[in-house]
C-alpha cells in the first residue's frame, strides 16, 4: 500500500526543548491510523509540522505526495486534506448554519446532503451562535465540517474531546464509514478503548520519539506478559532476549513484558527450573502504559 504520509528524520525544536526527534512515520493508505501518547509528547507539533502550520527544525516529510517544505505544494495538499484541530477553532459570532454555508463555500469537495444528515443526527441547533454552543456541540461542529467533504486524508487531533459516549459512538461510527469511501484517517487520542475499536494501526509517540508503529493485528498476536516462579531469585541478564522489554522481580518471581519471542522466554524459564509458568495476551492499555514507562 502506498504511503499517505511519509516523514524521514522529522525534528522540531524550541531552543533546548526537542519536541519531535527523528520521526520516521509511514501512514498507509485506505487505513486508519491512531496516533497515541502523553500529553506534551509531540502528537500535535507533529501534526502541525504535516500540515505546513510550523516548519520542521530537521528532517522532511511528505503528504500525499507532496513535500510539507514546498508552500505550493502545500497549499494544493490542504485542499485534498480535511483537519480538525485539537482545540476546534470557530468563530464564535457565526450561527451553527452560518458556519456551514461560510465553510462549504471553500471546498469544491463540499456534499451538502451529508452536511444536512449531520446536522440532524447531531441535534445541531442551526440559529445558535458558535460561542453559545456546549464543548460538545463545538467539537460536533468541527467534525461535521470534516466530515461533510470527500478528502483524500482526514486528521484529527483529539476528535473526540468534549462527546459524551452517544457522541463518541457516532464519532467512530463516522471514521469507519470514512475509511470504507476510501479517505485515509489519521488521528491521535487519548482514548485508547475507543483506538481498539477502530484502529488498524497504532504509532506510540513518547517524549518526540516513535516508541511504537505496528498494525493492532501484530500487537495483539505479538505482545505477552510472562509470570513466572523459580525456585530461587534468577539473574537478570538470563532473560536477555530479544522481544523482552522490561522485566520486574519480586523475589524468586519475575514478571516479564515481551514484545515477541514469548516460546524462547518460555523455553528459557524451563530451563532454569521455573515451577510456574503463566502467559497471558496484553491489551493495548497496557502496551501503551508499558511504552511510555520505558520511555
């Protein structure tokens, strides 16, 4: 599949303070993408670098083919691109249908009959100034305005800050019916249940760096926690193997976090006499808690 978005080395620094550090993402096309991490680990400044609003300190990138340097190709980008904010910015004097008759009026894209449907499913009130809106009909806003076009690559930052779970569920609702038209979704979150559901990649980002950039398939078939008893505390350096990412002792018990080769761990445990030997699947949660700890 081809690569949607492409960055290789991607940097952003603010005097001493690297937010973004050597970033190699390859988003693919036709899929949807979750963008995970803390808040402060450069989910936003990475987005913002992509989309042209800051440029990069080091490093390059592309967006549909386009280089995120070049303000050419940067602006023919955005008009195949829709983006809602993390903070979801409107204009506050508008009406809720001001808003969408201004906002339709700059994308040839625009399909009115799905603007209307979102207005109706969302209960949106049409004669409401934005300013007098819930946090939740603001973000409402934001995603109809998204939603209501037909763009190549859709990017969210935080989409679903402010719904309640009725508004969560339409949001992913929406997402999978963007992705089955063929739009490419990238979009980050701290919600990781809601990331479970839909998501066919993860990218877990700690402290700038890429910790994590797999498929939801291969992190489920791959990653496991071992518990294991001996008879006597064991030393470290005999779990030394590759796929193991972090090891806890607690006497003669040790609990390891791998992110592959769980049989050789397994193997090795048998070796050194282990008299219990458990191994269970590890659910995103816990792979994206275990990631940033280690960060």
């Amino acid at each position: 599949m081809t690569a949607v978005i492409q960055t290789r080395h991607l940097s952003k620094s603010y005097g001493r303070v690297q937010a973004v550090h050597q970033l190699n993402l390859e988003i693919k096309r036709g899929c949807i993408t979750a963008f995970l991490g803390r808040n402060g680990a450069g989910k936003s400044t990475t987005i913002k670098m992509l989309l042209g609003m800051i440029a990069p300190s080091a490093g390059e990138g592309t967006v549909l083919g386009l280089s995120i340097r070049d303000a050419e190709a940067n602006r023919e980008m955005r008009r195949r691109v829709a983006y809602v904010a993390e903070n979801k910015p409107l204009y506050g004097y508008m009406t809720v249908g001001q808003t969408i008759r201004f906002a339709s009026s700059f994308y040839p894209d625009w399909c009115a009959d799905r603007a209307k449907d979102l207005v109706n499913r969302y209960e949106l009130p049409i004669d409401r100034r934005v300013r007098l809106l819930s946090k939740g009909m603001r973000t409402k806003l934001a995603l109809l305005l998204a939603f209501s076009r037909r763009p190549d690559l859709l990017i969210l930052d935080e989409p679903s800050e402010g719904l309640d779970p009725v508004g969560i569920e339409e949001l992913l609702e929406s997402l999978a019916g963007q992705a089955a038209e063929g739009t490419t979704v990238f979009f980050s979150s701290h919600q990781i249940a809601e990331v479970e559901r839909i998501a066919d990649y993860v990218c877990v980002l700690e402290r700038g760096r890429l910790m994590v950039d797999a498929s939801l398939d291969h992190l489920r078939e791959s990653y496991r926690r071992i518990e294991l008893v001996f008879p006597s505390a064991p030393l470290e350096h005999d779990f030394c193997i590759s796929g193991v990412e972090r090891i806890r002792e607690h006497g003669c018990a040790v609990s390891i976090f791998a992110s592959g080769n769980a049989d050789a761990v397994v193997e090795r445990a048998r070796d050194l006499h282990a008299t219990s030997i458990e191994i269970a699947p590890v659910g995103l949660r816990e792979i994206f808690l275990e990631t940033v700890r280690e960060g």
